[in-house]
C-alpha cells in the first residue's frame, strides 16, 4: 500500500508561470512570444538537470534565437524566470503542513533548475516539512525520465508501490505508474486532500 506522498511543485503546490512574467520575459529578450517559447522549452532540460548554469542556459538561447544576450540582459531574464515561476497557491502549501503534521511522510520531486530552487529554499520555510527533496539540478534527473523517479524512491528507501505521486501532467503519471508507483492526476487540492486521505483506507 501507498503510505508516503510525493509532490510535484510546479502547477500543484506552486503556480504554473503567471502571464504577466511570460509577457515580461518575451519583452527582456525582445524576441516574438511564439519563437521564444519553443525555443526556452526545447532547450530547458540540461538546464534543469543542472548541466547548464543561468547564463550558459541563456546565451544557449540566445544563440537558438539569432541574436545575443549581454551580461546585463542576461542577468535580467534570470531574476524575471524567478519571478515568474514564484507564486505559490497557499491552500497546497497548508495541505503539505497538515500531511506531515498527520505524521505521514511527504517527498518532493520537481524539475528546477538552480537559480530558482536556490529561491525557494530562501524563500520557503515549508521546504522543511519533506524527507526528502528531488530537486533535478541537484539530482541530475528530470520527469518523465524514470531515474527520477527511482532517486526519489532510493533516498526515501521505499519500493515504489508505497509511494503516491501527486502531480499536474499527465505524461509524468504515467511515467510514475511504470515504475509502480500509485499516482493521482493533480486538479485542484480538493481532490488532492481526498486522494491522500484515501490511503488510509486502501488494504494493507
């Protein structure tokens, strides 16, 4: 039976980027918004396992754009991709702070790249409550890669099948699922809360 939850960050316990931080992000590198976005997604990956810093990730995109970024201009799409991935929703963060004050064990795993985990460490007392964090600059995993999963599993010392996985994208479920965690297809923290008190009730 499951009886520990690991959270994804992004889209569950935090928000997914606000508008108004894409938009500023576009205008920092004075690039069109289409041609942006495919370009900062397709080349996001080393960058969130960590093989990338800020600024390599950066000039990366700046050559996959045509154009280049100077240090200033860099230094400035570091601090708005901050931004922009730091709000957080407050009735997740409550959940997670009730779930280990139950006693139950939580984990994290969450593709990030350094400067933004560096952010919420600084940031985010919570952090504390988890057993263990996968963060995937310091693991150098990221979803749906299946290591990540089982790192998470390794320093929890746990067989998968104990591990409920909480996150928002559907193609990282099914990642967790082959391995042989159970998962729950975050949509709001409503069902959340009832997928977690579900554990308590599944056979032993």
């Amino acid at each position: 039976m499951a009886d520990t939850v690991l959270f994804d960050l992004f889209g569950v316990i935090a928000r997914q980027q606000a508008p108004s931080g894409q938009e500023l992000l576009a205008a920092t590198a004075g690039v069109s918004a289409p041609t942006f976005w495919e370009t900062y997604w397709a080349l996001r990956i080393p960058y969130d396992r960590g093989e990338l810093t800020g600024s390599e990730y950066w000039r990366q995109v700046a050559a996959a754009l045509d154009t280049t970024f100077d240090d200033h201009q860099i230094a400035c799409l570091i601090a708005a991709d901050i931004a922009s991935w730091s709000a957080v929703d407050n009735d997740m963060v409550a959940l997670v702070e009730q779930t280990a004050a139950s006693g139950r064990r939580i984990a994290l795993l969450s593709n990030i790249p350094e400067e933004l985990a560096v952010h919420y460490e600084e940031h985010h007392r919570w952090l504390k409550y988890f057993d263990a964090v996968a963060f995937s600059c310091r693991t150098g995993h990221a979803k749906p890669e299946p290591d990540a999963y089982r790192w998470c599993c390794r320093a929890l010392a746990l067989a998968p099948g104990r591990i409920l996985f909480v996150d928002d994208s559907a193609e990282n479920i099914q990642a967790a699922e082959a391995i042989g965690m159970h998962a729950h297809l975050f949509v709001g923290p409503t069902q959340a809360r009832q997928a977690i008190a579900e554990l308590d009730t599944m056979p032993r």
